[in-house]
C-alpha cells in the first residue's frame, strides 16, 4: 500500500509539473508574440492579430520555443524570414534611426515652417498715405447711407 501511495504522490506532482511547465511556455510564447508584427495586418502584434498568417506564426513560436530555442533565437529567426519590420519595436541601429528619429524632426521642421510662415504674414504697421485715407472715407460715406436707410426701412 505504501507503494500505491507513493506513485499517487508521483504522478500528481509530475502532473504539477507538466501544467506548470506547459504554462511557462505559454506565457514566453505570448510574449514573444507581443513583441512581433503581424505581416498581414501590420499594425497589430502577433497576440492580438486573429489572421490565419497569425495563428501560424504563433504556431511557429510555440514549435521553436517547444525545441528549446531562446527567445532571441525565436526573435532573430521571424527577422531573418520577414526582415527588421516584424519587430513590433524595432532595434536602435544605423538602419532604423531614420525610423526612430523621423517623427521627431518632421515635427521641428513643422513648427520651424509654421514659425516662419507666421512672422512673415505679419503685416507691417504703415501709416496710410492722405489719397488712401480719403479713398477709405468716402467708401464708409457711400456705405453708411445705405444701412442708415435699411435701418429706417425696418
């Protein structure tokens, strides 16, 4: 009877083991995942994608990661088939800086153009010369008439 006891004891901790095991490879997996693009929908990763080429790319992470593979090893092999674009968050390299850095100087060179455009369409304080002064006086003189008579009308 003690024998029974024991291989009870056994085989429950050796399922223990594998539900554990078998969850710690889920969860690399769905961080792996997290960290890759989906290359059909490109703007959503790999976990929350629900596209055919999505599931096989999971499939593909748990088949790797099952082996034993690293997730750099995991990582550096979707970069090698798809290129530096399945990184969700690509690396800082001398390949991706324009990637990185891009947002940030389009945004300078926008408020610089909108600096410039701004302080140029100011327009310059001028005194008017006398014809222009009188030219202006006698539209007001024109205009006044009229809204006076519609103003009596009403």
């Amino acid at each position: 009877m003690r024998l029974r006891e024991w291989l009870s004891a056994a085989a429950v901790v050796w399922a223990c083991t594998q539900t554990q095991a078998s969850q710690d490879l889920q969860d690399r997996e769905m961080a792996l995942a997290a960290q890759l693009r989906c290359v059909v929908c490109q703007n959503q990763t790999v976990a929350e994608s629900r596209a055919p080429m999505a599931q096989d790319m999971r499939r593909e992470i748990r088949t790797q990661l099952e082996q034993g593979h690293s997730n750099a090893e995991v990582i550096a092999f979707f970069e090698q088939r798809y290129g530096a674009f399945v990184r969700y968050n690509p690396p800082w390299k001398p390949s991706t800086w324009l990637l990185w850095c891009g947002p940030f100087f389009a945004a300078l060179g926008g408020f610089w153009l909108l600096r410039r455009t701004l302080r140029r369409g100011r327009p310059e304080n001028v005194p008017l010369t006398q014809a222009q002064r009188q030219r202006a006086r006698q539209w007001l003189d024109e205009e006044m008439p009229d809204e006076g008579k519609k103003e009596e009308q009403a």
